[in-house]
C-alpha cells in the first residue's frame, strides 16, 4: 500500500444522520401537502397520518385544508437556512408550523 502524506483527509459531515431535508419535504409540502408527505419524510408519523386520514375521509372536503397547511408549511421549509431547518425540524422535532 502506498501512503500519501499530503492527501486530504476524506469529508464527511459530523451530523450526517441530520442532513437537511429541507428543499424535499418544501416540494412535498407544497405539491402534496394534503397528503401529508412532507411529515412522513420527516419522520412525523402521526402528523402525517391526521393530514391524510382527513383528506381522505372527509371525502376531499378536508383535502383544502390540509393542503393550504401543506402550502404555508413547505413555504416556512423553504424560506429556511439548511441549519435552521435541522435546528427546529429534525433535531427539535416541531411538527406543526
């Protein structure tokens, strides 16, 4: 094996289990926010489940709702610094707003 002493040691992120998720879950947010995607993917299981259980049991009638949420929230992801989003998403874990 040859050694290299002046090769630049690999990188890698010290939070690389946190990366940002930020512009994903916006997209989602914003494109299927009735759905409740965007808390899916950011592990909000049970945010998620409410956001599509009312769109799809009131028929479509709570699908407005959940979508104008789905709207503002990926808008507040979007507008978000990549370490702010982590700070208050996926490290404090805010599941509404």
């Amino acid at each position: 094996m040859t050694n290299f002493p002046n090769a630049a040691p690999p990188t890698y992120s010290p939070n690389a289990s946190l990366d940002s998720k930020r512009v994903l879950c916006g997209v989602f947010g914003i494109l299927l926010g009735a759905l409740g995607i965007h808390k899916f993917v950011l592990g909000y299981t049970s945010a998620g489940l409410i956001m599509l259980l009312v769109s799809l049991l009131t028929c479509g009638i709570g699908a407005t709702a959940m979508g104008i949420i789905g709207l503002v929230e990926g808008i507040m992801y979007l507008t978000k610094s990549d370490e702010e989003f982590v700070r208050i998403y996926q490290r404090g874990r805010k599941e509404w707003f």
